[in-house]
C-alpha cells in the first residue's frame, strides 16, 4: 500500500504500518528464542497487540471501519488468553 500524505491521520498510519511491522518481527524472534516461557508469553501477547495496531492502522487506510470489529475481538480474544495462561502457571508454580 503507497503512503498516503493526504491527512495527518493516514500520514501517521502510513508511518505507523511499517514500524509495527518491524516490531513484529522482532517479537517473532523473541517467541522464538525465548529463553524462558515467560518471555514467550510475554512476545506472544505484544505479537497480538502489534497486530491489533496493524489492524487498525490498515482500517484507516483502506476506509474500512469495520475492520475496527475485527481489531476489537482480537484485543478480547487476546486478553482472555493473557489471563488465562498467567492463571495456568500461577496454579503451576504453586
């Protein structure tokens, strides 16, 4: 997608898509390297949140508010999971 300078708010997401990106690959490697489970967590959480930005970001690109929906179920989804998982080790470490 070009970037588009037409307003300031496409101008920040246009700026905003490949910095978000780039953070994505770095939490990638992050899940991937680890070292502990934590970190995994930690990078499998900022992974969703990351993509939560892309999607928003892409929703005012392309005109779509209703990808904001999307976005939206993600965040709920994404939470859920948090806490579920941190529950999980609190009854493991325990």
């Amino acid at each position: 997608m070009p970037l588009d300078f037409s307003t300031p708010v496409s101008f920040a997401a246009s700026v905003a898509m490949p910095l978000l990106m780039a953070g994505m690959v770095f939490a990638f490697w992050r899940l991937a390297r680890g070292p502990s489970l934590l970190d995994r967590i930690v990078a499998l959480d900022l992974i969703a949140a990351l993509a939560i930005g892309l999607i928003a970001a892409y929703s005012v690109l392309a005109g779509l508010p209703v990808m904001l929906d999307a976005a939206a179920l993600l965040a709920l989804t994404a939470f859920l999971g948090t806490v579920a998982i941190a529950r999980f080790l609190e009854r493991r470490v325990s």
